[in-house]
C-alpha cells in the first residue's frame, strides 16, 4: 500500500470529473444528452484501454467471466450517469454534488437490505442524520413555493435518483468484483451506456461543430482518466483512507460553477451539507473500525 500516491490518484479522479461535468453542461444547450452519453461512453472506454495498454495490464484486465452480474452493475450504473448527466443541466452544480453526498449512506442501508450486512444503531442514526441533511438542501426545490413540474424540481429529484442507482450500483459491484477486474467492470458499463444512449437517436442528435466536438473529446477523456484515478486510489490506498477525500469534489465543483457559470451554493446548500457530510464522514470511520476488528 502507498497511502499518498493513492490520495493523489483519488483528489486527480475528483479534478477530472469536475471538468467532465463543466464539459456536459457547456454542451447541453446544443447537443441532446443522451448524445453526449453516448460519446462519453465510447471515448472514455478508448481512453481506459489506452492507459491500460500503456501501463501494460492489458492482459487479462477486460475479461468477462460473470456476465450477468455485469448487466446488473452496468444497467444501474449507466442508468445513474444518465440521471446523473441530466441533474446537472438543470440545478447549480454546487447542489447536485451535495445531494449526491447521500450515495454512501444508502449503500449502507442497501448492504443491510441485500447483502445482509450488520448495521448497528450508529450508522442507522447517521444514516438519519444525512438523510435530513439533504431534506433541507432539497425542500426549496419540492416545498413551499417551488412547483413540483419546474426543472428545477425535476434536477433534484434525478440528482437524488442518480445518487440511489449508484448506491445499488456498488452493491452489485461488491459480487461483482469477486471474481472481476475493475477494467472489465469499466468496459462492461460503458457498452451498456452506449446502447442506452442510443435508444435516444430518433430523438434527434446533432452534427457537432469543431468547438462541440472537442468538448465532447474532453468529456470522454476526462471520464475515463477519472474511471482509470478512482480505481488506482484503491489499488494504493484503502478504501478509508482515499473515501474521505471525496468531499473535496464540493468546493472544486463550487469553484468551478462560480468562475464558468457565475453558479453559487443556495443558503439550503450550505445548512444541508454539513448534515451530510458529517454523516458520511462517520459511517466511513464506523466501517473503518468495524474492518480493523475483524481482521
């Protein structure tokens, strides 16, 4: 284990996503989603075998031994991206990162739901905690005078939605990478998504300019290298160690929306997100422990 190089490679996934959001949102007003999924999808599978390739792990890494278990990680984690992707055209990207915080307390609590693991009164109250955290980030948006069929209502409810589908997406990670390697998981995921998307072709897809197709390009490397960061972070770091540094994607994404977008948290943000974080903070911690005793 090289616990900074997996921090490094952790805090480089959260910088290249945050450019991959910035690169979406540039594009959503001309280019149709389900086309910009399509293409991060292609291009970041590209990019994942070229490092791969160049790292010299190719062998062996894109290997499907279980393809059912891929379908299911696949489909629920291609269709939270979609989710994901969507959200972020239609709130302030400092808020849909917030309520995506929520991802790691409904894992737990989807854990004790299938996987049968142990969940104490300590992350139950956690798990509570969180949960009020991003009632308050969202309620502008669902409660007293926001209406309901607004796209700002629609955003938060795909932002928690995306959140929920990632949440079960890591459960089924958790059987999958039993007998997978993360390269297969990534390639699987990304021909799923790229047949999804292209349910969405009749809807009519755009002949991208010069411009749109380098922000395109950028979309899908950046999607990739970040897919490629994430994994290594594990690979030299635990999983308690990197899974802290997640919180930082707040105030990048923050800085980011401010200077590109002239996008700022609401005060709901900023009451909520402590809520939030706390909670996820300590179920880390918890699971940390609880890993240490058992081994």
């Amino acid at each position: 284990m090289r616990p900074l190089l997996g921090i490094a490679f952790k805090i480089s996934s959260i910088v290249s996503f945050v450019i991959m959001m910035i690169f979406i949102k540039l594009l959503s007003a001309e280019v149709p989603i389900g086309q910009i999924i399509f293409f991060r999808a292609l291009i970041g599978l590209a990019a994942i075998f070229l490092v791969y390739a160049l790292v010299g792990r190719l062998q062996g890494t894109f290997t499907l031994r279980s393809p059912r278990k891929h379908l299911a990680w696949a489909l629920t984690a291609g269709f939270s991206m979609s989710c994901w992707f969507v959200s972020i055209t239609l709130i302030p990207l400092p808020e849909a990162t917030a309520i995506g915080f929520v991802m790691p307390l409904i894992t737990v609590a989807l854990a004790w739901l299938m996987l049968g693991e142990k969940v104490r009164v300590f992350r139950w109250a956690a798990i509570f905690v969180g949960m009020i955290g991003v009632g308050i980030i969202i309620w502008p948006r669902l409660g007293g005078s926001a209406d309901l069929d607004s796209t700002a209502a629609l955003g938060s409810v795909l932002a928690l939605l995306a959140a929920s589908c990632w949440a079960l997406a890591q459960i089924f990670m958790r059987r999958l990478t039993k007998t997978e390697t993360s390269g297969s998981a990534v390639m699987s995921f990304s021909l799923v998504t790229m047949l999804l998307a292209l349910l969405t072709l009749p809807m009519g897809w755009v002949f991208p300019s010069a411009q749109q197709w380098a922000l395109i390009a950028g979309c899908g490397l950046a999607g990739g290298l970040g897919q490629f960061c994430v994994a290594e972070s594990l690979r030299y770091g635990e999983a308690s160690t990197v899974a802290p540094f997640e919180y930082l994607t707040f105030p990048v994404a923050s800085i980011a929306a401010a200077i590109i977008f002239s996008e700022y948290p609401d005060t709901n943000v900023w009451i909520g997100l402590p809520f939030v974080v706390a909670a996820g903070l300590f179920v880390i911690y918890r699971e940390h422990q609880l890993a240490a005793r058992s081994t």
